[in-house]
C-alpha cells in the first residue's frame, strides 16, 4: 500500500467555494428554494415590482414595468400619503401533454407601496398604461409648488426679467 501527498490548494478550494456561492445565489433567485423554506419549489410571483419616481416642480411622476398585465387588473390608490400598485399578472397557461423546460417569467399578485407627502392633489392624479409600463402624474397642491418672490427696493417693485 503506497502512500501518496497531496500538496493543499488553497486557491483551488477558493475557487470552489466561489462557484457554490454562485450557484446558491443563482438558484435562489430563480427560486429554487427546495434546500430552504420548508421544501419550496418554484417563485410563483414579483410581489414588488421595480418603479420609478420623478419630482418636478408641479408634480411627482412615477414609471412601474408591468409587461403583461391587463390595465383593467391593475389597482392604483392614494391614501394618507401613501401610493399603492397592485394587480395579478396570470400564470401563464402549459397546454397539456407539454413539459416545461425552463419558466423563468414571474406571475401571481404583486403589491407595492411607497409613501410620498401630503401635498399630492389625489383628485388629480392621472394614470396611463403604454406598452406595458403603468406612467402616473400625481400633481402637487398648489401650496406646495416654489413661488416666485418678487425682490423690491426703495418700495418699488423689480421687474422679473431684470
């Protein structure tokens, strides 16, 4: 019986350390999840999906990707400062006899909320729905947007453009 050394990598077991990390990552966000929740197979849903939010002078606009999604399945309200999407994309439909491969689309309900202030003018608010992306105008109230102060001197009035 001959002994054999095997001289330790150190970087070797690095590198394969790395790689285990990717693939958990990689797993759990295609949900794979079946080592952790209990036996959890599979993300049946984007319960948050990513926004956009803009403020100008007037308004604040706000841009949600909802790919998808009939317009009439998507809930938005205002309510003490706080907006809220939500809707349910379909799972989409397997005709039978037919394996799945690889499904890597989200569907299910989703909900976001994100809190603006108080001086939205909710009876304003404008919603439109264009090639899958929801586009809200919430206007500020009036009281809210920056005025323009007039500078005088010697009690006379200067005028804007000077």
């Amino acid at each position: 019986m001959a002994n054999t050394i095997v001289r330790w990598n150190p970087f070797k077991e690095m590198a394969n350390m790395q790689n285990a990390m990717d693939r958990l990552f990689e797993d759990a966000w295609r949900g794979n999840w079946s080592a952790f929740n209990g036996g959890f197979t599979g993300f049946s849903g984007f319960d948050s999906p990513a926004l956009d939010i803009h403020e100008t002078d007037t308004a604040y606009n706000v841009a949600v990707p909802l790919p998808g999604i009939n317009p009439d399945d998507i809930n938005v309200r205002m309510q003490n400062g706080t907006l809220t999407i939500s809707g349910e994309l379909p799972q989409p439909k397997v005709e039978e006899n037919t394996k799945v491969v690889v499904q890597e689309r989200y569907y299910g309900k989703f909900s976001r909320s994100v809190s603006l202030p108080e001086h939205v003018d909710a009876e304003k608010v404008e919603a439109t729905y264009e090639n899958g992306v929801l586009t809200l105008s919430l206007p500020k109230l009036p009281e809210a947007q920056p005025k323009q102060i007039a500078i005088k001197i010697n009690n006379k009035q200067l005028d804007s453009g000077s």
